[in-house]
C-alpha cells in the first residue's frame, strides 16, 4: 500500500509524520477533557464516575473500531505481541500492579504527565523524565536481565477474540455501562474521539504504510517505550531514526501544550517538598519498570492492547487498575493515621 502514497521518503519516517498527526489530535483532546485511567480509579470522589464513563467510552470506540478494520480484511493484527500464543502471565501481573501503584503516587499515567508537562508542570517534566531512564533500563539496560527471567513464566491462554461476538458485545456493554454513570455530552465525545485514534493508528501503521520490502512495526497509542525512545533520540539522534513513538510523543506534547495555551491553563508548577519529590520520583520509577514489564502503559496495553481482545492486555489493565486501587487505599488509610497530613495537589 505504501508504495501507491508516492512518498519519497521511507515508511519508517513517514511513521514520525503519522505519529506526530496523532499525537496533536490526543493531546489537544486530552488537555481539554483530562482524560485519564487514574482519575477514574483514585480521583476526586465527583470525578470518579465521568471520568469512568470517558474511558470506557474510549475502549469501546477503540474494540469496535479495531474489529471493524480486521473484519473488513484491512489489517491483521494475528502475530502482533499481544496476541502471543505464550503469555508472559508473572511479568504482566507484576510489572501492572507497579503501574498502576506508581501512577496514583505520580498523579497520572504516563499519557497524562506528557499532556501536563506540556502545560507547565514540572513535576510532570520530571516524572515523564524518570519513567523514560527505567523503562530503557528495563527494555535493554541493567533491568533488562530480570524482565527476561520474568518473562520466561508463560501461560498458554487463548485470545479474548476467539470468543464468538465479542467484538460487538464488549464495547456495546461498555458504552451502556458508561451511559449509567451519566456523564456529560462533551466528555462521551471526547471519549470517542480518542477511542478512534486507536483504529486509525493500526490502519497508519498496518495498511498505508506498510511495506514489505522496508516493513515497520504495526502499533498503535502507547507512551512507555516511545518516551524511552524519545529520550535515547534526543540524546544519540545522529545514531538513530526517530519512528512513530518519537512522533507520538512530539505531537501529543505539542497539542496539549497549544490547548493549554489557548485554553488559559499554563502554568508552572514545582514541588513542595522533598517528601512530595521523593513520592512522585518513586512513581516514576514504578510506572517506567511496570509499564515495559506488563507489555504498555494505560493506553499502550489498555486502550491499544485490548482493542485487539488481547488477554495478555485485559490481564496487563486489571494489574493496573487493582495497583492502583490498592495504592489509593493504602494512601488514604496512611494519611487517616497522621495528624497533619501532607497536601497533594490536583494534578
């Protein structure tokens, strides 16, 4: 297919174009609407439910979508990592529940610290800065040799996709499920608009740009490995070649940051104390080692991931979201304890 675009320039780079288009659309939507898996698992206890509805509304837009584009004979999606015959089940439950606990230390995901740093947040910056250094650590550095032996304890589990129907089920169920919690018109839209980057990301990748002479990788939204990536890039970029993850990371930073601007929403914000700089440097740890072990971050395993019914992915969000439920609790029963407790601010 790439060859009929006429491009003169090869796949790999016409992915960073991809990537980047992508990354303006989820960030300007996602500095807009706030969305986040995080505040819909430990917010505020009045954005707990709208928060909730945005996101399934985003995974079942995401289901739909996917299914839709493998039905039609588009893409094929059968040997992507997620659907591995093997899963890598102690690498996933593990390195999710350390997500998903460092998420709620940090005050977001990986995607939602990228769209604030690009408003002004500088414990973003930082966090966004840490999850990159230990997710290259684990990917290939001094961590990498415990991800291996994790990874080596597999199970044979089938795919969530060979269940008859579900690719109509699940998202029909999760848009009725969302629509119970009563959420606004502008945050189901919202929800649905970034539901439809998913599809279309795996169509950029899978269909217009694929190659088989010069063949990339078939993916969609993710930030754990692409902030890795984009960090070695602007470190040794004459030694390597930016692709659709640095792109995604680009645009996402540049959209969110233009929404803020116009919005009125920049501003710069530090930390208060070493405690507060300790905790957040803890989450990004947790979240850049969990996100390369469980196989992506909240949208990379979450919302890309189970678009194709991955059950290695399903297995991935439910560490996620039992982290931090776990973390939130354990939070909240340590700050009952204390008689001054510290302040933590919004986001």
């Amino acid at each position: 297919m790439y060859e009929a675009l006429g491009l003169s320039i090869p796949p790999q780079a016409a992915s960073l174009w991809l990537g980047l288009a992508l990354g303006l659309a989820f960030g300007a939507l996602a500095e807009v609407s706030r969305f986040c898996l995080r505040r819909a698992v430990a917010g505020e206890a009045g954005e707990r439910a709208p928060a909730a509805a945005q996101w399934m509304v985003a995974l079942a837009v995401a289901i739909a979508g996917t299914g839709a584009a493998q039905a039609a004979g588009l893409i094929d999606l059968s040997e992507h990592r997620f659907l591995r015959a093997d899963v890598p089940v102690v690498s996933i439950l593990v390195g999710g529940l350390m997500f998903g606990a460092g998420m709620v230390l940090a005050r977001g995901c990986a995607a939602r610290l990228t769209v604030l740093a690009a408003g002004g947040n500088l414990r973003a910056v930082m966090v966004i800065g840490g999850l990159a250094i230990a997710a290259h650590a684990t990917m290939k550095g001094i961590l990498a040799p415990l991800r291996v032996a994790l990874e080596g304890v597999t199970l044979p589990l089938p795919a969530l996709s060979a269940l008859p129907g579900l690719w109509v089920i699940l998202p029909l169920a999760l848009v009725l499920f969302a629509l119970r919690l009563r959420p606004s018109a502008g945050g189901l839209a919202s929800g649905a608009a970034i539901g439809l980057l998913v599809p279309l990301a795996w169509l950029g990748t899978g269909l217009l740009l694929a190659d088989e002479f010069d063949p990339i990788p078939v993916e969609a939204l993710s930030f754990t490995a692409p902030l890795a990536d984009t960090l070695f890039w602007m470190i040794a970029a004459t030694a390597v070649s930016p692709a659709f993850g640095t792109g995604l990371v680009l645009g996402t930073l540049i959209g969110a940051g233009v929404a803020a601007a116009l919005g009125g929403r920049t501003r710069l914000q530090g930390f208060d104390s070493p405690r507060q700089t300790l905790r957040y440097g803890l989450g990004a740890v947790l979240m850049g080692v969990g996100g390369v072990m469980a196989g992506g971050c909240t949208l990379g395993a979450g919302l890309s991931g189970v678009s194709t019914l991955s059950t290695a992915a399903a297995l991935a969000l439910a560490a996620i979201i039992a982290g931090a439920w776990a973390t939130t609790r354990a939070l909240s029963a340590s700050s009952a304890g204390r008689a001054a407790p510290e302040a933590i601010p919004a986001e």
